[in-house]
C-alpha cells in the first residue's frame, strides 16, 4: 500500500503517511458496498429471468387461460395441399388437416371445413365445422355455412338437405357447437339486442328466444328485426304494421 500524496509505502495499519502526515483513506469499506450492490443487482435480474421462465411454462401448468389467450393469436395457414394454424413464432400449432380455414373467433373458435364430395358441375363440396383453440372438433363437418358468433354467443348455421329433402334449412348453435335451435327453419334472421330473432317455415314468420322457443303464439305473412324501441315490423293479410315483443300490434296493419 502506497500514500496516495508522496507515493511513500507504508504499511496495512498505518493511518497517517511517515513522511508526508497525509491521512490515509481506507476504501475497503466503499469496495465492499459497491461489490454488494453489484451482486444485489444481479440476484434481481436472475430472479426476474425465473419468474419469466415460469410464466412462460405456465401454459403448461395452468393449461385453460393461458393457451386460450395465447391462441387468439393463432394464424391460419397453408401447407400447399392443406390448411393449418400456426403462432407467431411460425410454429405448428394445430396441424394441416383442412380444405378450408378462417380466424378465430373473439371467443377463441374457428370454422373450417373439408371437403366431402362434388357437385353436379364438378366443383368441390366443402362442409363446415367448428373448432376450438386446441384443434378439438366441436361440431361435425355437416354445415353448408357457419356464419360468425353474435354478441350472444350463438351462431347462424345452414344445412343442405337437398332439393328433394327440402333444400337449405337454418338454425342456431353454440360456442359447443350444440345446436340450441334446430336447422328447420327455411330462413332465420339475427338477434337483436333483447334477445328475440325472427323464424320462417311454410306455416309464416315467427320470433323465438335464445333457446328456439316461440315468445308468442302469432305468426305472420312476413316479418323483420326487432328495433331498438322494441318493435318489429310484420306483415299480415298483404299489409304492414308494428308488434311489440309480446306481440301485440302497435301501428296497426
């Protein structure tokens, strides 16, 4: 150890340099914390790296949440031949099995399709299905079309039955893909906002609830959506008037 003044060496327990009087300053102290906070700093970073590492397994761990989250993310892809999901990293996720792909859905489904036979002018029949964020298969491939879900959690749904079983009929499922109201109906229209959509058979137009059962009784020649001031516009013996939600006529006809 040397005076930090003259130079002079001096020995490890003097405090004052023999020759110059310089007080000698002891940085041992000062080294000691700079080493702590150091090594303070990186125990920080090394537990931060294991929290991220854990999270990053989570999916694993905590399946449901994570993976569903993760999945929205899932892009639909194309393998040449067939189509796939993969995620952002260009990973594989759900494998190149479909005809046809679309973009999951705000609550995490799909709709897909595969082809399962040809039409009489030759082109491919492709037939619809639903999936979920982890590739399961919710629905069979039966649909002639599954339209996006409504804010209600169902979706419109259409079935080929062929000319001679009664052409296209339509109905509703849900995000199980159960359908909640039968494909019998030969048009079908969406919901509005209290929960009431309007039907169409041979028999007329009738409105139903959530779950396809009729709210009222009443059918009628032609109909429409219900409004935001809760009335649907119908029509009955070739003229037009306006029913509340419990059916009874407002404007008359």
């Amino acid at each position: 150890m040397f005076c930090n003044k003259c130079g002079y060496e001096l020995t490890e327990n003097e405090r004052y340099c023999p020759k110059c009087g310089n007080q000698i300053r002891c940085n041992t102290k000062a080294t000691d914390h700079k080493e702590k906070k150091f090594s303070k700093r990186w125990k920080i970073f090394l537990i931060i790296v294991i929290l991220l590492l854990v999270a990053a397994s989570c999916g694993g761990i905590f399946g449901g949440m994570t993976i569903q989250k993760a999945n929205k993310y899932y892009a639909f892809a194309c393998d040449g031949e067939k189509y796939g999901y993969i995620n952002l990293q260009g990973k594989e996720v759900i494998s190149f099995q479909f005809d046809s792909a679309s973009d999951f859905q705000y609550n995490g489904k799909a709709v897909v399709g595969i082809i399962t036979g040809k039409y009489e002018d030759g082109s491919d029949k492709t037939s619809y299905g639903l999936i979920d964020v982890e590739g399961n298969r919710l629905t069979d491939f039966k649909y002639f079309d599954i339209e996006d879900f409504q804010d209600n959690g169902l979706a419109r749904v259409s079935l080929d039955l062929g000319t001679e079983e009664g052409g296209m009929k339509n109905g509703y499922i849900d995000e199980e893909g159960n359908e909640v109201i039968e494909c019998k109906y030969d048009s079908i229209g969406e919901f509005a906002s209290n929960g009431i959509t309007w039907a169409e058979t041979e028999e007329g137009v009738f409105y139903l609830n959530e779950v396809g059962e009729k709210i009222f009784d009443a059918s009628f020649e032609d109909g429409g959506d219900f409004g935001e001031n809760g009335l649907a516009p119908v029509k009955q013996h070739d003229e037009w008037g306006y029913i509340d939600e419990t059916g009874n006529v407002i404007i008359p006809f």
